[in-house]
C-alpha cells in the first residue's frame, strides 16, 4: 500500500491511464517509435463485441444484391479502430489500482513478463484530437459494462440508423453518405462502449476513431507518458534494454520506471512455518536510470 501511494505521489497524482504490452512490442515498437497503434473494433476480444450489430433487413427491394445490414456490420469491424486502456478506480483506487489489474497482466502484459505504460490522461487526449482532428470521426470515453451474451439487452438506446437511396440508382445505402457522420450518433456509442460485463475488471477506458484508409493507424503520445513498469517476471537484461531505449530516443528526462515487486505480511521462522494466513501481495519498486554522460 505504501508503495502505491508513492508511486501517485511521484505521478503528481493526475489522472492517469495504463496499457498493457508484451515487453517486445513496447521494446521493438512502441517505445522506439513513439506511437499507439489503433487496431480493427472486429479484433476485439469479447467476441460479442465484435460480430453483428444489426439484423438482416427483413423486407429488401427487389434486385438488392447485399444487405445493407451486413454492409454496415463489416464497416463497423473493419474501419473502426480503437486503441484502450484501464484506469483507476474512481471510488478506492488503491484497492483497484489500473497498473496492478491481474486480468490485464495476464491478457495483455504476458503474465507479467510485460509491461505496463502510464500516460496522463489529459495529454494523451490533447495529442489523439490533435492527430485525428475530425470530431465528428472519434469518440473518447469509459466502457459501460451492462451486456449479458444470454439476455435481451435492457435500457439500451433505442436509436436506430436511417437508410437513404443511392440518388443515381434508388438503391438503399448507407455507407457512402454517412460514414464516417456516423460516429457521432448515440448509436455508435453504443456500440463502442458497451462490453459484456464479464470484462468490467478491465476498468478500461477506450479512445476511437473511423478510418477507411489502412487497418492500422497510429498516434504519438508525445510527453504523455509517464512511467514505466515492467511486470515482476521481467529480467534484469530487459530492465537495462528498457532503461538504454529511454536513453536512446530521450525519455529519461521526464519518465519513471518501476517494477512489480512480490512482497509478504509474514517471514518464514521455525514458529510460523506451519501456520496458515501467508499472503503475498503486489508492491511497485522504483528503478534507477544511469544516464551516461
């Protein structure tokens, strides 16, 4: 608990937001690169979030070749792309600190051979809206975790989406006139945020953003990153690589590193050995960067 109360105290205790990597692609991309990639919404890992998300038309035109439904479904999976990250929990967030999320360790940072990437918050917004300036494009925002895979979905938004001719053919469309307008419908926050709540450990908090041009994007997080921690299975090899790519590309000046530390209430002696009630926990150990003259 102290640790992580330092640790705040070091952040300046802002508002921060973490992501979770293997340590070869925050190694080998992420640190040396200075961006986020934002992946396809269909490459999600809840499985409900990214199949259909509208049903097949019932009553189609004679002729219609593809229903538009379908048409709109794969627009959604496929130029949809999000980058996300979890976040502290608002109410006690030293009993649910974003960096420490076993779920996401476990997922996202290679059972804790990864690391985990703190960025300020307001700064890592400032930078996404000035890379991807349509507004009407990107919707930033918490996930609401209220989906159950097995029931009718209650007290949803019951908006729905308009389906317009094509003025040269009189077919229904909907792509080429409101992609991507659409992403500023309270549809598609929806269905962007909204998680089965099986996920709600995650905590995560999603940036988002509509383009049709390639199926990864990127943005630089410029000084909105933070810290560093590496999971407590990383080496000391992979402590001295991370700390020689702050040097290289020159975040030492204004980044921190830490590494999970496994810690105990008790020490094994003669007396307590057989008794029960040892626990071990998770702490943060700062790691000091030599910076060559």
């Amino acid at each position: 608990m102290k640790s992580l109360q330092r640790f705040y105290n070091v952040m300046g205790n802002e508002n921060l937001l973490y992501h979770y990597s293997s340590f070869e692609t925050a190694a080998a991309y992420i640190l040396p690169s200075g961006k986020l990639q934002l992946s396809p919404l269909g490459g999600s890992r809840d499985a409900i979030e990214s199949i259909n998300y509208f049903a097949a038309i019932s009553h189609m035109p004679e002729g219609t070749t593809e229903d538009i439904s379908e048409e709109i479904n794969n627009e959604i999976r496929e130029n949809v792309k999000i980058v996300c990250f979890s976040k502290d929990d608002k109410i006690a967030p030293e009993e649910k600190p974003g960096m420490m999320l076993a779920r996401m360790w476990s997922q996202y940072g290679e059972n804790h051979k990864g690391v985990c990437l703190v960025f300020s918050r307001s700064k890592l917004e400032e930078s996404f809206i000035e890379t991807y300036v349509n507004e009407n494009s990107r919707i930033i925002g918490d996930m609401q975790y209220d989906q159950k895979p097995f029931m009718m979905p209650q007290g949803h938004n019951n908006s729905s989406i308009t389906i317009q001719s094509h003025e040269s053919t009189g077919m229904p469309s909907v792509i080429q006139n409101k992609f991507p307008d659409l992403m500023a419908s309270s549809v598609m926050k929806d269905i962007l945020f909204s998680k089965v709540s099986d996920f709600s450990d995650e905590n995560e908090y999603r940036f988002s953003y509509y383009d049709n041009s390639e199926k990864f994007i990127y943005f630089p997080f410029g000084s909105a990153l933070k810290a560093i921690i590496l999971g407590f299975k990383t080496t000391k090899n992979q402590e001295e690589i991370i700390k020689n790519l702050c040097e290289k590309f020159r975040y030492e000046s204004r980044l921190k590193l830490f590494k999970e530390v496994i810690e105990s209430q008790r020490h094994i002696s003669k007396e307590n050995i057989h008794n029960g009630g040892f626990a071990p926990y998770l702490g943060l150990s700062p790691i000091h960067m030599q910076i060559s003259e």
